[in-house]
C-alpha cells in the first residue's frame, strides 16, 4: 500500500506540474509532442489532437516534449528532426519570444504553489485533528540543557510573544523560533498570571534532535478507550474526557506523561480526578467551550516492569526516560518469554499486571547490527513495580476542527504559505549549511512518509501532499540548471544580450546541471535506502542471512 499511495500522491502532484507547462505552451501555439507522467518506456497511451498522452514505466517524474524545446538538439536527433520537419516555426518553442518562453517554463512550479490552496481547502473543509486550543502556546516539557531550560522556562509557562509577533499557535512559536537561528531573541511568556520577558538563543542541536528552545506543546491525557471490568468502567469517566488534574495531589494542571506517572504513583488509593468535557468536533468560527467535573475513582494495583513500556499487541518494548544508562534492557527488544513462559502478545498487559511485586526473568529477542542484523535471545532479570492502574487508554487530547466553506477559502492561502515558509527556512538553513544534505528526503523517503501518512489519516495525507506539493515548487524555480529555475537563468540572460546564447554554452549548461543532479539524486536515495534498512529489522536481517549464505 505504501507504493501505490506513494504512486497517487507523486503522479498527481507531477500532473499538476506538467498540466501547467502544457497547458501555457498550448495557449501560446506551441506545439506539444508528448505529454507523460513517468519516465521511461510507455505502459499506456492515446493520441488526442497532435499529443500524445502517456503514463510512462518510472513513475518518479514527467515531462512534456515541445517541438524545439528539447535537451539534444534537433540536428543531433535524426528521429526528432523528422518528427518536427513539418511543424511551422510559430508553433516551435525555440521561436517564441522571451517572456512566452518564460510563463511557459515558470507555469509547471507556480501551478505546483497554486495547486496547494484547493490542498489546503480541501484539509480544513475535511478537518485536521488539532491539540486543544486552551494549550496552543503552553509548554509542556522541556529537553535538558536546551536554551529554554538555561533560560529559565519550565513547564506550563503560556508564551505571549516572541520579537514583539503575538504568537497564537504552536506553529508560530515553531515558525518564530526557527527563523532566528543563532540570534539573540527577546520572548515573553506568562507564569501564573506574571509576565516575564527572557533573551533566548535559538539552536540547531542535531545531537538532541531539535531545532528552536528545546521546547514542546503541553499535551493533555485524552481517554480513547477503557477496559472492561476496570476502576474506570465502573466510574463516570467516557471516552473523549479530559483529565488534567489530581486533586489534592497536584495543583497544577498536569500533561499526559506527567498525569500517568502520579497515577502510577498510587496503586490501590482514592484518587478525585478534574475532568474537562470538550465538543469532540467544533467549527473553527466557534468559540471552544467545555464542562468541567470532577470523579472520584479508586486505582487498581498492577503490576509493571520497572522502566520500560510495551507497544500494545506486539511484544516490543520502549525504554521509558526513567531507564538508568547501563540498563540491560534495549528498545526493540521483543518479549519472547516471562519467567519462561510465553505469553501471547494480546495477553501480555493482562499477565505483567498480575504478576507480584519483586523480580523476574525476561527472555527477550535482539536484533542487533546497523545494516547487516542478526537476532539473538538474552534473559535478562528485570524488577516488577507496583503501579496504579485506572483501565484506560491515554492519547494527546485533540480534537477535530471544522471550517465552513468560506472560511475554508479564507484560511486555504494562509496554510499553504505557513508551507512556503517552512520550504523557505529549510532551504536557507541548507544553504547556510547548518543542516546537511542528509537531511533531504528522495523518492524512498518521500514514499516512506506518505505510506505512514495515509495509515494515520486523510488529514495527515493531505498535509504530506501540502508540503511535496509547496517544495517541488519552490525547489524547481530555484536558478539551478535542467530545473526549472535553471532554464529561467538562461531565458533571462538571452533578453538581457538580445540574441540566443550559443548551443555550445547552453549545452554544456545543461550537462553539467544534469550530472550535479544525478550525483545529487544518487546520494539522496542512497542516504534514503540506507536509513530504510536501519529502521527495518526485516531487510537487516535478509542481508545478514545473504551475507552468511555467502561466508561474508
């Protein structure tokens, strides 16, 4: 499923860019060949009027083909030349004037940037799921030694401002923030009613994966599901509430990982919980409204290995921040046995829970290796906690936002250049070379991300189209050669001069451009590929196995 979503999203955006060349060339009488959405041999084809309309075997780009616009030259390209012999030289692109060859050229990426506002429409008319606006500018945690912590900033502290912009959302704080690399930057936030005004320095920490303060958004815990015969089946909880306090034991409003760890803290107590009911679906016009109401409710005690979690109905662990450096426990690790015993993954919870306080004997299966994996089975002696236990399922509170449709058309133009704005950043950033070419994402990448994005949900896809859909513009106009933006540099250079540039120069242009390009595209997949094998254990291990096969 993953190549076929990766298949619709890149044809469809590809289309797009390709519609707009073709559609300006049409318009200004030029002569179009062929119109394909691929490379390489076609699969399939009709001919209407003097274009041919294929899609082609390599589904990783497209083109059109105009009579005298073509990388080789037509007295080089025997086939070409008598393809063409018979057009006239006013349907030629080579003989139209300068600034028709340029809306010609610039028409792929602008309908590229034009085609994200009916994108951005068609995503808030949808909806996007949306962290609770009560939190849109409030802390939540704070990575350690981040310029946010040495400042002074702690969690629940709301940010007001940032340079003097009066930020409203998560997103401006993140777009603020990382417009300022490196720069001194005066941000005001309020703690407890008290504003405070603190002189922060925006970071690039590739080593703590982060880019801005070191700062993320408060996250409320959200009940998604409650487990039969549990503390909370038997309470007045439902799903969708909110739970942000425990009272008597916090005073303040708590996340969702900070909410889990107290109600860890109590196993078998009386705990009154402070819920918020929120509108599950609300229109972006409407003002949010919630009840709130407070539940008593006793913890059940379970049993739990101490630091680490496990992914639901699969047996692979997560090492929780708690973990000591020299733990012996891994994430990744898969439980394959409990005190020799194998538990079936869908039980597993219900097993830990029961087991008493004390220790225990885990038989846990590694992989182990960066490309070239092998598994192997530790038994590590791992501690059994207490821990309360309410029988629910916790997410990040959110919910689904709604537009009208006018407010919808309102909103589109502004989305889609939050998207300009970020393709611009990173683009300055590379080019600054804070960030390196690693960080660039090619077709294996791009096909990872859109196969998880429509596993999470139409409005995720969406925004994954957005944002390809925003870059191949930008990135074509820039003035580099065979892009888009290259060929702009040549037109722009032959009105300056007032007469063609020579075949000689414009040829040795384009060859250097699609070479740099090559080497580019090459180092791009190669760095794709091989983080697509670090992440997937089963091509690691196909590659050991081949690698032992063959007495590597």
């Amino acid at each position: 499923m993953t190549l076929l979503w990766f298949v619709i999203v890149i044809g469809t955006i590809v289309f797009v860019h390709e519609f707009g060349h073709f559609i300006v060339a049409k318009m200004c009488g030029v002569y179009v060949d062929t119109f394909s959405l691929g490379f390489g041999p076609r699969i399939f084809w009709f001919k209407f009027g003097d274009t041919e309309y294929r899609i082609s075997a390599i589904p990783l780009g497209g083109y059109v083909r105009m009579a005298g616009q073509v990388d080789v030259p037509e007295e080089y390209d025997k086939e070409l030349s008598e393809r063409y012999k018979d057009v006239p030289s006013y349907q030629r692109y080579d003989k139209q004037s300068v600034p028709k060859r340029m809306a010609i050229i610039v028409a792929g990426p602008l309908m590229n940037l034009l085609f994200a506002l009916p994108v951005a429409f068609l995503l808030l008319f949808t909806g996007t799921n949306e962290s609770l606006d009560v939190d849109a500018t409030t802390i939540g945690s704070i990575i350690p030694d981040s310029p946010a912590q040495i400042s002074g900033l702690i969690p629940g502290d709301k940010v007001l401002a940032i340079e003097g912009y009066k930020v409203k959302t998560w997103n401006d704080i993140v777009k603020q923030t990382r417009k300022r690399i490196d720069k001194k930057t005066s941000i005001t936030y309020d703690r407890n009613g008290r504003k405070i005004t603190a002189e922060i320095t925006p970071v690039l920490d590739v080593k703590k994966g982060f880019m801005g303060i070191g700062i993320s958004e408060m996250k409320r815990a959200q009940i998604a599901g409650i487990v039969s015969n549990s503390p909370a089946s038997k309470s007045t909880l439902r799903i969708g509430d909110v739970v942000d306090k425990i009272i008597g034991v916090r005073t303040t409003e708590l996340s969702r990982d900070e909410l889990i760890k107290e109600i860890r803290k109590h196993p078998n107590q009386k705990l009154l919980l402070g819920i918020k009911r929120f509108p599950p679906i609300r229109y972006a016009s409407q003002s949010n409204t919630f009840t709130s109401t407070n539940v008593f409710i006793t913890t059940k005690r379970a049993g739990k290995i101490e630091h680490i979690s496990i992914i639901p109905h699969s047996g692979i662990i997560f090492c929780e921040e708690s973990a000591p450096t020299n733990f012996l426990v891994k994430t990744g690790d898969e439980i394959l046995l409990i005190n020799g015993r194998k538990i079936d993954p869908e039980k597993l919870f219900e097993y830990i829970s029961s087991l008493p306080k004390g220790k225990a004997v885990l038989t846990v299966e590694r992989t182990e290796g960066r490309v070239t994996k092998s598994k192997k089975s530790i038994n590590i002696t791992v501690n059994i906690v207490d821990i309360g236990q309410l029988g629910v399922s916790f997410i990040a509170a959110q919910q689904r936002i709604l537009y009208h449709p006018i407010n919808a058309i309102h909103e589109a133009p502004k989305r889609a250049m939050e998207k300009v704005d970020e393709t611009v950043q990173v683009l300055s950033l590379l080019f600054q070379r804070k960030i390196g070419l690693k960080s660039l994402a090619g077709p294996v990448g791009i096909a990872r991300m859109t196969g998880a994005a429509a596993r999470s949900g139409f409005d995720v896809l969406l925004n994954i189209v957005l944002l390809i859909t925003v870059n191949l513009g930008i990135i074509n106009l820039l003035p580099l050669p065979v892009l888009d933006g290259g060929h702009l540099v040549l037109l722009a250079a032959e009105g300056i001069y007032r007469k063609p540039l020579s075949l000689k120069f414009v040829l040795w242009y384009q060859k250097i451009g699609f070479f740099l390009l090559i080497a580019l595209m090459g180092y791009v997949i190669y760095n794709d590929t091989l983080r697509w094998i670090i992440d997937s254990d089963k091509i690691g291990l196909m590659i050991g196995k081949l690698t032992q096969l063959l007495g590597m």
